[in-house]
C-alpha cells in the first residue's frame, strides 16, 4: 500500500492505496464521489471526467497514486459553483440529458470548453464536446445548452 495525500473538492484527504488502483476506483469506492461515472473503462467515453489540478482528465485511466500532491475537483465540488449553476440549468431547459449517466462528464468537459472558448459556433461545440459520449441525447439537446449557457457565462 502506498499513502497519498491529495486535495479533492477543496478538502485534504490522506490515505493508503493499492499502487494500481485508479483514480475513479478511489473516488468512487473510497471517497464516496459516486457524481463520477464509469461507462468503458478505458479512456474512450469520457463520463469519468473530473478535474486534475484545473485541467479535465479521465479519471478511469489515472492511478490515485499519481494523483499525490494534486488538487481534484469532481461533480461534486461544483456544488455552489455559479458558472456550473448556469449550465446545469441550460443542460434542463435544453433537456440536454435523458438518463444521465454522461452528465457528469458532460458538463464537466462543457464547462472547462466555455472557459477556454467562450463564443463558440455550433462546429466548436460540436467539436468541444466530442470528447464525452452520449447514448440518449443525440447530442443537439447538449449543443443548445453549451449554445445557450455560453453568453451567460461569458458575462460571468
Ligand atoms: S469510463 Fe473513463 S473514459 Fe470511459
Ligand atoms: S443522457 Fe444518457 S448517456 Fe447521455
């Protein structure tokens, strides 16, 4: 076992992990952060996404190991964050989810895309989401959301 100190939704954790033991495994099991999703496994659909140190990464593909020392936001830590706010309610009115299980990812990655694109086309939407995959939604439900929470969220 291998101790590991990290920083996950502002909070400092400290504990004693299997070295191969992944990120989302340890969110998800030790944590209790279930808002994290597994769908593939494997670094494909994106649903595990979460926040390493302010960037998106797949968290089925991260060892807890790796992550000491970093700071982690999930789903989870964004709970009074307003921009998420924002867009959770334009991911509602756009009924941009069905059964939500890419949600998570999805908006994480939707925000972290309107952070470094804040005027985006439909083509950029497109492209900026395509990391996630849905198998409800269609997508157009998701790309009038980002469409509609981007000026919101440009006047911050
Ligand atoms: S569960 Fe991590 S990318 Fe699919
Ligand atoms: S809403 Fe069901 S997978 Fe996206």
């Amino acid at each position: 076992m291998t101790e590991i100190n990290l920083t996950v939704n502002g909070r400092a954790v400290r504990a004693s992990v299997d070295p191969r033991l992944h990120l989302a495994d340890f969110l998800r099991e030790h944590l209790r952060l279930t808002g994290t999703h597994l769908g593939c496994e494997h670094g494909v659909c994106g649903t595990c996404t979460i926040e390493i140190d302010g960037a998106p990464a797949r968290s089925c593909i991260a060892l807890a190991v790796a992550c000491d020392g970093s700071s982690l936001r999930t789903i989870e830590g964004f709970e009074d964050d307003p921009l998420m706010a924002e867009l959770r309610e334009a991911f509602s009115a756009d009924h941009a989810l069905q059964c939500g299980f890419c949600t998570p990812g999805m908006l994480m990655t939707a925000l972290d895309f309107l952070r470094v694109k804040p005027d985006p086309s439909e083509a950029d939407i497109r492209e900026g989401i395509s990391a996630v995959l849905c198998r409800c939604t269609g997508y157009q439900g998701i790309i009038n959301a980002v469409k509609a929470a981007a000026p919101i969220l440009r006047r911050g």
